[in-house]
C-alpha cells in the first residue's frame, strides 16, 4: 500500500513525500481510515510504530476539509514536554505545505511562551500539542477557543495514568463538546486504559500492534552487579569502544545527577538530562545529542517514550526499569529504522527478580555477561532469593509504619 491510496489532498502527500516516508507502517495502514471514516480508536501502539503519524495524518486531512474558523480543531494530550515538542515538529513537518497551524503548549517554557501560547489558544490554531498542566492552566483563563473542537487525542495513555494525570484529563474534557472524534493511543491496554476509554470514546474500533518484543537487531546483554561497580562499569563500556551515540538511562535524578558528574570527571562528552532542568536548557542538551556535538546523554525515563533520535549506537539501562514494557520502550531507541544496536543492563542484587519478570516478558533470558576483571566479580544471578529478601524488607517497611 501507498500513502496516496489513503486519497490524502496533494499539499499533505508533498508534506509525506519531503519527509521521506515511502510506503505505510502496520499501525498506519490499519488506523488511517478507520479515522478518516470518523470512528473513535483505541489503540495498542508503541514507540517506534508510526502512530503519531498514524493519528496526524488523518487529522490533518479533515482539517483541511473542515469548516470551522478561527476555533481549535484538534487537542492533543501527552504526558511529557518532550513529547509535545516532538510531536510538533512532526506536525509541522507535515503539515508544511498546507494551511494547518499547530503549537506546543508545556510547562517550564517561561512567561514569553505563555504569552505566544495565549495567543494561538485564543485566536484558535488548529492542533495544540499540550501536557494536562500547563492546558488546564489556560482554560482556567477563559479564552481557550474549544467549543468548536472537532478531534481529542490521547497518546502515550497508560503513561499518562501513571503520572496521576486522570482528573486533570477529565477536567480538560470537561471543556469540549459531547460531539467530536476521540482518539486514545497506548502501549498496553490494562483495566486503568479501559475505565478510562469507556469515560470518553463512544463505540471504539480497537486496534493492536504487537511488537511487544524488542527488534531482533538489538543485541541485550546484561551484567549481575553489586551497586558500588556500577559506575566503575558504565565507564569501562564506554571506554572499550569509541561510540557516536549512547543513551543512559536511570530511574531517578539523583543517580542521574550522580552518574552525569562522574563520566565528566573521567573527561566523557556526557550530559544529563532531568526534571530539575529548565526546559530551555533541556532544549539545548536534546539539540547537542542529535546533532552529534554531545555524544553520551544521561536521562531519567522521562525520554524513554519521548525523544525521537535515530542511529544510537548504545542503550545503557543503569537501573532495571520498573516493568518489561519501559525496558521495551528504553531499548527500543537504539536500532531504529533498521540499524542494529546494543543495550546493555546493569542488575544491582534487589532488581534481579524485577528483571527476571522483564525476561518472561521477552520469552527468553537476556545473556548474563562476565564482568571485565578491573570490576570483580559481581553476585549470582538469583532472582527468586532477590524476590524474598524484597518480600521481607517490604514487610519490615509495613510494620514500621
């Protein structure tokens, strides 16, 4: 199938054809026309899948047959700034050679965008990109032009849930009228994502992409270590081999923080990147990486799902993440687009039975690789004692509080 067989107007297939796209992807083939033929969708898509550009497509040609004047069209709801930025540029990319207008509405940006963001919310630019935050923000304000609002798009939903965003999603719902298009977007489909899809679609085509296992082109391996050789093995892998690109990812930001002060000192191109960042900032180390300026970036999950990099050569997971789905989705930005890459994980004593769940997941076990001797030996890889001595410490916790 070809991208002009969807009867997309010529100014958007210019768009498509200048970005490069070529043929469809699975998630797009099967969403596109349900959301040209007006459905609500529930959709159970990854990063990686094509599915922003699954829902923008079709957004974007009913725009340009509507109506509607001067009023937003379409809202779309994401968990993180990088996420709307992301999903902006894409917009833009696009939407380039047609008349549909976007913005990226997200907390931290300061008072100049709040300002620009005021104007397009209230004269009405066709898609807005927004956190709930920062969107409620405005529509408290009272000139945010949604009573015309023809399309809602929830992407990354489980994400969102996780964060605590229900009511403040709800509360941005509540602003819009009953009649219009709903889109829910998420990696998995759990209960949480079901209570919530009954809330706000109506009579949802459900669509499932399953790649919930990584790329066979991603070569996983993994390292049973004790805490204290973390950091002295995170820089040994990077000086073994001279690599372009290299994407760590930790659990919290102070380890990030930690980890980031650490490889400087050992005289590493590294940056870490955080919530305790401004965005501006931020902006500046994600434009360094891409552009290969910076080439080792240390980041907290909250770019696991939200950054939109090609060809990194290396995925190092400092801290085993909280379920299989986050370890897919943090690996999955390496071997993009084809390529092949490495993602290494790092496994202290306490997070053996967690990565041990990740592998049933998987189907298969992940290598356990030797330590190199500069490090030592590190523990046995023994998840079911790591499950009972986390069983045993949670009860000691309980009967403290």
């Amino acid at each position: 199938m070809k991208f002009n067989e969807f009867g997309f107007s010529p100014e958007l297939l210019e768009g498509i054809q200048a970005i490069g796209y070529e043929t469809p992807t699975p998630v797009q083939e099967q969403v596109i026309p349900l959301i040209l033929e007006g459905n609500d969708i529930i959709a159970s898509a990854q990063t990686g899948t094509g599915k922003t550009a699954a829902f923008l497509l079709p957004i974007i040609q009913k725009i340009l047959t509507s109506k509607v004047d001067e009023h937003i069209k379409a809202v779309v709801i994401v968990p993180t700034r990088e996420l709307a930025i992301q999903i902006d540029q894409h917009m833009e990319g696009l939407s380039y050679f047609t008349s549909v207008s976007s913005i990226a509405v997200y907390g931290g940006s300061g008072g100049s965008s709040f300002s620009s963001e005021k104007q397009a919310l209230s004269e009405g630019a066709d898609v807005i990109i927004c956190t709930p935050g920062r969107m409620i923000a405005h529509l408290n304000m009272g000139y945010v032009k949604v009573s015309e609002l023809e399309y809602l798009i929830l992407d990354e939903a489980d994400r969102m849930l996780d964060m605590g965003f229900f009511e403040d999603i709800m509360k941005i719902i509540s602003y819009m009228p009953e009649n219009r298009q709903n889109l829910l977007f998420s990696a998995t489909i759990p209960l949480k994502i079901r209570e919530l899809a009954r809330k706000v679609l109506k009579d949802p085509e459900e669509i499932s992409i399953s790649i919930a296992k990584p790329a066979e082109n991603i070569m996983q391996v993994a390292f049973v270590i004790y805490d204290t050789q973390k950091i002295p093995l995170v820089k040994y892998l990077l000086s073994a081999k001279q690599l372009r690109s290299v994407l760590i990812f930790c659990s919290t930001k102070s380890s990030t923080k930690q980890l980031g002060i650490e490889l400087k000192k050992s005289g590493l191109a590294v940056e870490a990147i955080h919530s305790d960042l401004d965005q501006e900032t931020r902006n500046k180390v994600l434009r360094a990486f891409k552009n290969r300026k910076l080439s080792i970036l240390v980041a907290t999950d909250i770019l696991s799902r939200g950054i939109d990099i090609e060809d990194i050569d290396l995925i190092i997971n400092y801290d085993v993440p909280n379920d299989g789905e986050d370890y897919i989705h943090r690996i999955g930005r390496t071997a993009r687009a084809e390529s092949h890459g490495m993602a290494f994980t790092l496994i202290n004593e306490k997070e053996q039975s967690r990565f041990a769940e990740i592998e049933a997941l998987l189907g298969k076990p992940v290598p356990k690789a030797k330590l190199p001797q500069a490090i030592g030996d590190g523990p046995a890889f023994n998840p079911r004692k790591s499950r009972m001595r986390n069983q045993r410490f949670r009860k000691k916790s309980f009967r403290k509080h």
